[in-house]
C-alpha cells in the first residue's frame, strides 16, 4: 500500500509523532511519502532531545521514505 502523509504543524511533538508512525509503516514494507508544508519545513530547528525528529527524519529517508517539502 502507498501512503501519504501531509503535516502542516510546527508542533514538534507531531513532526515527530509522523516521523515514528511513517518509520513504521515502512518496517512493514508499505511505500511511504511525508509532504512538509508552510512551517513544518523548519522541523530541523524543532529538534530536542525530548523529539529528536532529525534522527527519525535520516531513518525514514535512508529506509527509502520519500521526503518531500
């Protein structure tokens, strides 16, 4: 199954929570793309250790996700 994901938030907590569940899907074989619009695009400077959403975004990039922004 291919699946989109669209996040238009600059809440950390869900760039981050869309980045783990995409992560998933993509163990399970599914073809998973995540479009980043308006502010999620700056979600490098949202990292903490509380969300590390850089180190989900370089799994799910290099687990052939498709990033798009």
């Amino acid at each position: 199954m291919q699946v989109t994901m669209i996040i238009t938030q600059a809440v950390p907590e869900v760039i981050w929570n869309a980045f783990r569940l995409a992560n998933m899907m993509l163990e399970g074989m599914e073809e998973v793309s995540i479009f980043l619009n308006g502010p999620s695009v700056r979600y490098e400077t949202m990292d903490s250790d509380q969300f590390p959403i850089k180190d989900l975004a370089k799994v799910f990039t290099l687990s052939e996700g498709q990033l798009y922004a």
